[in-house]
C-alpha cells in the first residue's frame, strides 16, 4: 500500500542534468505531436501522451474518444492501457508518463493506481478553459486530498517545452467544445438496478475477472450495460466496473455523452470511475457501500476522495445518492463474504 503521505516533487526545465532534460524535451515534444494527431485525424481531443521505460518509448497515443466512442480513451487512458497489454502486467512501476497537458482526475488516478513512478506534463490545465474544457481538470494535480499524497514525482515544463504545449489551445477546436449541463429527473426502481450492480460485484469475485465491484447504467428505466470489475481478467488496470460499463454503454448506444442515462453502483466510486462518470455528462449516480467498508481489505483511503472531496468533486453537475437501509446493507455484505479471498493481498486497486 502506499504511504500515507507523500509530498508531490516539482520539477521544472533548467535543472538536473543535461542528458535528462534531453530525454525529457524528445518524449514531451512526441506527446505534443500526438495530440495534434488526435486533431488532425479526428480521433478525439487535442491531448497526446507517451510512455517510457529504461528510456525507451513503450507505447505513444492520442485522445481516442471520438473513434471508439469511449468517453474514457483519454490519451493517459489509452496509453496506460495499450502499455499493460503490450508489457502483459497492469503494473507499470519501472515507467514514466509524459502527457501534453495536465492530467484530468480520472487520468491521474489511473497513474496513480499503475504505480507509473514519474509523470511529466506540458500545458497547464487553464489553457483549455476559453475552449469550454472544466475547470475541474486541474483538480487533479492540485486538490487538496490524496492527490497532494501521490506516490510518484511530477515535472511541470517549463521554457519552450511549455510553450510548446500551451500553443495546442489556440489550435481550431471549435468542433470539440464540450455540452453544456443536463437535467437530472428521479428514479424509482433503485432496489433494482441495486440489487444487479451488487450480484455483478460477486460475479467479478466468483469468476476470478477481478475484484468485487459492480455497476450497471440505465436509460429510461431499460437496463443498457451491466457488467463487473474485470481488472485481473483483461490485465486493464482501468477496466474497473464504473469505467467498463460506460464503454459498454456508449458503445451500445453509439455515442460519448451519457446525459440521459444513470449509473448504479456496489461501491462508492473511486476518482478515476467518478471523473469518467462526470465526462460522460450521466445524469444520476446510485451507489451502495460507503469507501470505508474496504479499507480492512487494503483498499486506499483515496478511493472515497471522488464523492468527498473539496474541490471539483463537491461541485458535480449530477445527483448523487448514498443508498440506505437494505439496500446499503446488501451492499455492504458484499466485502465482508468476500474478504477471505483478499485476507493476503496487499494494496488491491479498485
């Protein structure tokens, strides 16, 4: 597990040695021209990213989110999950990240839970505002939360590499502007969808695909996606059940926003899954057991930070919804049956 507290590290251009600033300069410059790439090819969002290991390129990617209709195919995202495939492991301590631009919530978590032990990022997240990006973005790297613990050391460019960076934001992205807020109407078939998004979280356990987490999204009250964490199966370190079911979802229903639609799930969302949750513009989240029930079977402490945080998280534009009596009860139940599977484990990730 990692330490409790751990003061995040800010690096910038000009010191430490030549060959590092050399080194760090090419692979930021390759982030960069990835995510004109994502641009140009109309694959996604202008962000680009590169992962590196004993300073050799692992795997170099761009916002995907347009060609897969996965609200989750950031370029972190991506990257992350194209270098576990390719590496066979969902553990990435031995490699470093560098992103074009400061890493959304969602993303940081994911560096965060591959144990990546070094990210470098060039724009600041502020340049992306006057083209309607949120503000939350920038939450990630200086919240007031776990995200001031990470176990990892950041390098903010400066200099031209900054420069470089920054200069994405006036490239012509009028057509990627994001939507604005939706309505949140009610639901009265929680027990439901409940019920199911908890059966998924033993299915995840019982079938060995990963751990116990389930989720299930609903359109109109008719179930669209109901699916399970499937970390250890896909060897995805993002495949928790939240992000699963909303590829599923947008990859059913052929679209990125999810604003008409509901997500229920076992377990309070981690703030990789709750910042997915929010991209895609869901209008209504149900979740089961509080973050607390896990931290007996070595679940970080962070994982509650998605729903209780200072920030951008105590702003969301969604309802949200503790379930209560029975429904948390069942919930609940799910990590105490289950805990005998994960008595030896050591820092489990959602």
């Amino acid at each position: 597990m990692f330490p409790i507290e751990i003061s995040i590290k800010i690096f910038v251009f000009g010191y430490g040695s030549t060959v590092g600033q050399d080194a760090d300069h090419k692979f930021l410059k390759q982030s960069v021209e990835e995510a004109y790439e994502a641009v140009n090819t109309k694959d996604g969002y202008p962000f680009g990213a590169v992962i590196v290991r004993n300073g050799e390129v692992v795997v170099s990617c761009h916002n995907m989110v347009h060609k897969y209709k996965d609200p989750t195919a950031h370029a972190e995202m991506t990257a992350i999950r194209m270098a576990c495939e390719k590496l066979d492991t969902f553990k990435l301590s031995d490699c470093e990240i560098y992103a074009s631009c400061e890493p959304c919530p969602m993303c940081f978590a994911a560096i965060q839970m591959t144990s990546i032990k070094r990210l470098v990022y060039g724009a600041r997240a502020e340049s992306l505002t006057p083209m309607g990006y949120g503000n939350f973005i920038s939450d990630a790297l200086r919240g007031t939360t776990a995200f001031k613990k990470a176990n990892l050391e950041i390098k903010k460019a400066e200099g031209d590499d900054a420069i470089m960076a920054e200069q994405l934001s006036h490239f012509n992205l009028i057509s990627f502007i994001f939507q604005a807020p939706w309505k949140m109407p009610k639901d009265s078939s929680d027990h439901i969808f409940m019920k199911q998004a908890v059966e998924e979280a033993y299915e995840a356990v019982s079938t060995k695909d990963g751990y116990p987490f389930g989720a299930v999204i609903v359109r109109n009250g008719e179930l669209v996606a109901s699916c399970h964490n499937i970390v250890r199966k896909t060897k995805d370190p993002t495949a928790h059940a939240e992000v699963t079911a909303i590829r599923m979802a947008c990859e059913k229903l052929d679209k990125i926003k999810l604003s008409d639609c509901e997500i229920y799930a076992s377990c309070e969302p981690c703030p990789m899954c709750f910042a997915a949750i929010q991209a895609t513009g869901i209008k209504r989240l149900v979740y089961g057991a509080n973050a607390e029930s896990l931290t007996a079977l070595g679940y970080r402490l962070f994982i509650s930070d998605a729903l209780r945080g200072t920030s951008s998280f105590g702003k969301a534009e969604l309802e949200i919804k503790k379930a209560e009596g029975e429904d948390a009860v069942m919930a609940e139940q799910v990590f105490v049956k289950t805990k005998p599977l994960h008595k030896k484990k050591k820092a489990i990730t959602e």
